[in-house]
C-alpha cells in the first residue's frame, strides 16, 4: 500500500511504522491519521506481524502535535467531532489492538504526538527526547485520550501538573515518572525497539493478545478486570498454543508459535 505521510515496512516479523512529515515535525494531521489506522488495520490482520514498532521521521521530533492549522476554526460540534474520530480511527484502535506495539520516541512528542505513544502498550525514548500536553497554553485540552491515558500512567497529581503548566520533561523525568519504560541513546533507540520485540516474537500471539485485552479492561470504567483475566486465562486452555508452549516445557525445547 502507497502512503504520503507515513512509511510501514514489514521486517521479520515486526511492522515498522514511521510518521514521515519531517518538514512538519510529523505532525498529525486528518491524512497521517487515517493512514497510520489503514497500517495498524493491515498489520493487525497480518498473523507474520508480530509486534509493531511507531517512530518519526529524522531526529527532532517523534510527533510534535496535532496539525493545528485543521482546526483554527472549528465549533463545538467540529471539535467534538474531531476527538471523537480521531480517538476511534487511531488512539483507541492501537490500544486496544491484539498486536502489541512499541512507540519509540525519538525527539518531540507533544500534544496528540505524546497522546499517540501513550496509545501504544510500550514506550522507549531517546535521551533528547521531550514529552508534554501543552493544549491549554492554546486555550484547548488534550482530545485524542490524553487526560486519561496520562492519569493512569502517572498518577492523578502528576498528570494535573502536566496538563495544567502546558510543561515538558525530559526522557530521564519521563522514565522516572513512569510515562517511558526506557531511555537511549538516539543511535540505540530502533535497536533497542528491536531487542523488546524479538523478546515478544518468542511467546504466544494468542496469549498476548488476551493478557493486552485483561490489562485494558483493569482501565475500563464499568469492567471488572479481575472477571476478563479470569475469562480469558480459562479460554487458553482451548487452544493449541497452550498445547505447544505446555508441550514444549515438559519437553524442555523452545514453543514454535
């Protein structure tokens, strides 16, 4: 498939996936997003996909936001509209995709860039990395799911600071906030994207997917996380990849999933 702000490439296994505005700072605009869900869509139906990997365009930015000039004008209906879009056509497709997925973080991730990641069910980032929620400082609140995604990451206190001062942290303030799991060098950043998903490639797509979708509903008002673990571990049980990787174990060699 032929795409114009985005790059995806199948790799042994791993879908790379890359925001490809430099110019623009890669940022989001109606185009990238209705692309990036065609990618995620395809790589999802793709049983050799095996984990996706989201990154940006060049060394400065990952996403530095939202595509402001799009929505200048908008009205209250327009603008609801766009949240609501958005959030069902990417950020809520990604987070909730059986595929797990990486956002290595390479420069600039604000607004709907650090939104993106947050959608994304593991994050790493380059030391020169910067990430914020600076709506507020343009009179507008994050809407693709960052006032919650962002809470349940850092905690309620830490994620008002953020939002409220429109500030930035560093990747070295991000890790220690628990928003990013890792931090490199930016020459080790796809590297180590790579170390993370041949380490995922090793399991069961099957189990994955149903520990992504227990973990997902712990966050979900309404759902009790601990009923869908339940439901979902005892479906396992059905399947022949808990044939293979119990088979595999007793027989002390590697599952082939």
């Amino acid at each position: 498939m032929i795409y114009n702000n985005i790059l995806s490439e199948n790799k042994e296994g791993i879908c790379y996936i890359t925001i490809n505005r430099p110019k623009q700072l890669n940022a989001l605009n109606g185009a990238t997003i209705n692309e990036l869900n065609q990618a995620i869509s395809v790589a999802e139906k793709d049983t050799d996909v095996r984990c996706i990997i989201l990154t940006g365009a060049d060394a400065k930015a990952f996403v530095a936001g939202a595509d402001i000039k799009e929505f200048a004008a908008f009205d209250k209906n327009a603008g609801e509209n766009l949240a609501r879009k958005g959030q069902e056509l990417l950020f809520d497709l990604l987070e909730n995709a059986s595929t797990p997925s990486i956002a290595a973080i390479n420069g600039f991730a604000l607004g709907g860039g650090l939104e993106l990641a947050m959608a994304c069910h593991i994050r790493i980032a380059s030391d020169n990395a910067k990430m914020g929620l600076p709506e507020v400082s343009l009179g507008v609140i994050p809407g693709y799911g960052g006032t919650q995604r962002l809470a349940s990451l850092v905690g309620k206190g830490k994620a008002m600071e953020m939002i409220t001062t429109a500030g930035m942290l560093s990747s070295t303030q991000a890790m220690e906030w628990g928003l990013v799991n890792h931090v490199c060098s930016q020459e080790e950043l796809i590297p180590l994207a790579e170390k993370l998903a041949l380490k995922i490639k090793r399991n069961s797509p099957m189990a994955i997917a149903k520990a992504i979708k227990s973990v997902n509903a712990g966050f979900t008002d309404g759902v009790n996380g601990f009923e869908v673990e339940i439901s979902e571990f005892g479906s396992c049980f059905e399947t022949l990849e808990f044939i293979e990787g119990t088979t595999a174990f007793m027989e002390k060699r590697k599952a082939k999933f």
